[in-house]
C-alpha cells in the first residue's frame, strides 16, 4: 500500500457508513429548530498538539452533504503537525447540514488524528529504528487505519495476508519447523521469494538464520536476548522487534541496532484527539 494516499472508492464508502448510521433519514432536532435555506460559517478548532490526518475526508463528507460548500481557509494538510488552538478550517455551508454532518465528520477527524499523533510520537522517540504498523486494525477499516499511521510518519507493514510472507508461531508448530515451514514457502513462491519469520529465542534465531530468511522477528524477547541476537544475527537478515514495544521502551530498544519495531498499539489502542467544530457566523439568507 503506497504511503499517504487513499482510493476515493473507499473515501466514499466510509462517509456513506458513516452518515446513514448517525443521520438516517434526517437529523430530526436540527431540522425542527433550524429553517432551511440558511447559511453558516464553521470552524474547527485543535484543542490539543497533534499530527493531523482525515481532513480530505472530513471536506469530502460535507461536500457529500451540501455541494455547494465553501472552504474559506484550509491552511493544514494530513500529516501536519499542529499546535492546541489552531483552526483546522473555516467553511461555509448550509446550516442544516452543517449540524447534520459535524458528529459524523469530527469521529473521522478525531479518530485518525489520534492514530496519525500517536504514531508521531514513536516515530520521534525510535529514530532511527523504523516504526511499523500490525494488521491489528478496526474490522473493515484498515486501509484507513494504515494510511494514519503514514500521515504520521509510520511504515506500513503488510496490508493482509495476501502481499507479504510471514511465517509466524503457529504456521512453524503446524510445519514441525522453521526449516519445513520456509521450505514448503519456497517450494510454492520460488526460491527468492522474500520471507520473515518470526522467533521467540535463540534456537529459532539460529534456525530462521540458516534458512536464510530476509526479515527475523524477535517476538516478546527481553532486552538481553534481543542484543545476543541481533548480535547472532550480525546484519545477514533485517531485525524487526515486537511485543511489548511501548514509548517508555523505545530508548533502549533504539539503541539495539534492529531495523523496525512493530507496534499494534498505533491501531487498536491510540486515543482520539480533541477537535472542536463551532458554528462562528450563521446567516440568514442563501445568496
């Protein structure tokens, strides 16, 4: 998956998820209180440091909602980092769909700006080890997930299981070995398909070493056996270290020499940011 873009297919079909599950068929407060035809001016405000992702998709959902939408000022871009009391964005739209569309747009904005900030805060602290992310993801969304972890300056790991090989704990128990394991890999992908696998000691380090593997995984190692084997390892294979990769390890893990540290918690454990929309001008009339 190439870093920081997303399909517009899948931008679509997020936002039509999204609206039918919080709108329905209309936004029954709002549409008892408010006339229509009336225009608004919005903003949203950062009430917090963070790493910005989603703000196209936020955009896109109220073009969605009213396509004569108008983006007044948009001075931040995905990826960005931004200070607490910054406005994201000023625009202007109709006032109905303007309260219509503010839950479902901040959850967007929100969620992905939590991945996007905490992944910043790896990436900062591992230098120059690379941060990776997991296939630990929210079922059905984790093409979004991933791109967050890009606009915050994580590396993508394997999308699925489908465009990269990893051989992991179980598929070596189910094959008997390391050994059989990258075998019967090599026997159906070809000799110079690039495998990792994944070890929870030194006699698998070893093992996954004389295979020949390109990627080796230390899997929940403390930090001791993580430096015997990255020493075994001497730069025949990339490192990658996971479990239990959290901020206040990451000093010493990047003092080891590995390549990657994987982290699942930048998808199924980071917080939402704090966003705010306020309505700052409503208008009377359309023009």
């Amino acid at each position: 998956m190439p870093n920081k873009t997303l399909l517009s297919t899948d931008i679509e079909s997020l936002i039509n998820i999204t609206l039918k599950e919080d709108i329905h068929n209309g936004d029954i407060t709002t549409r008892n209180i408010l006339s229509p035809g009336k225009l608004c001016e919005s903003e949203l405000i950062a009430k917090e440091d963070l790493v910005l992702s989603g703000i196209e998709i936020f955009k896109t959902l109220f073009m969605k909602l009213d396509s004569q939408t108008v983006f007044l000022s948009a001075p931040f871009h995905d990826g960005d980092s931004v200070a607490m009391g910054s406005v994201l964005l000023k625009f202007q739209c109709d006032s109905i769909k303007a309260l219509e569309g503010e839950r479902s747009g901040l959850n967007i904005l929100q969620w992905l700006s939590g991945i996007a900030t905490l992944t910043r805060k790896f990436v900062d602290k591992a230098s120059p080890v690379r941060v990776l992310d997991t296939r630990k993801t929210t079922p059905g969304l984790r093409v979004f997930e991933k791109y967050a972890v890009a606009c915050g300056g994580g590396t993508n790991h394997r999308f699925g299981l489908y465009d990269a090989v990893m051989i992991k704990d179980n598929h070596i128990k189910s094959a008997g070995s390391i050994f059989r394991a990258v075998e019967k890999v090599r026997e159906g992908l070809g000799l110079k398909s690039k495998i990792e696998v994944e070890t929870q000691n030194l006699d698998e380090v070893k093992e996954a070493l004389e295979n020949h593997v390109h990627i080796i995984m230390l899997d929940n190692m403390d930090i001791d056996m993580i430096h015997e084997s990255i020493k075994l390892i001497n730069g025949q294979a990339k490192v990658e270290i996971s479990g239990c990769v959290t901020l206040e390890r990451l000093e010493e893990l990047s003092r080891t020499g590995a390549d990657f540290v994987s982290v699942g918690a930048l998808t199924h454990s980071a917080p939402s940011v704090d966003i705010s929309m306020n309505i700052v001008s409503p208008k009377t009339t359309s023009p």
